[in-house]
C-alpha cells in the first residue's frame, strides 16, 4: 500500500468514524458514561482525516 493510498483510506475511516459516532448518538442516545468513548474515538477520526487531508 503506497501512502497516497494509505492517506485515502486514513481519510474515508475518519470520515466513516464521525457518521457512525454521530448517527449513534442520534438515535440510541449518548450516556454520560459513553462520552469519554465517544471523544476519544471523535479525536482519532480528526487524527486520520487530518493525515488523510494532509498527505493527498
């Protein structure tokens, strides 16, 4: 895997990340005791589309 690829992949992960965490929390609700989770996953997805934009 070439790191153009990598970084397009980093990207669409990141991406897919964020609508996931988010449509979750739409719909089923987000517990005060999944916010820790939910932030830590938000801030890897902001890292890989960060290397994903940055990389292109």
């Amino acid at each position: 895997m070439n790191a153009k690829n990598l970084a397009l992949w980093s990207y669409y992960i990141g991406l897919a990340i964020v609508l996931a965490t988010h449509v979750y929390m739409l719909v089923a609700g987000l517990p005060a005791d999944q916010m820790t989770g939910h932030a830590v996953l938000n801030l890897v997805a902001a890292a890989l589309i960060a290397f994903g934009w940055m990389k292109r």
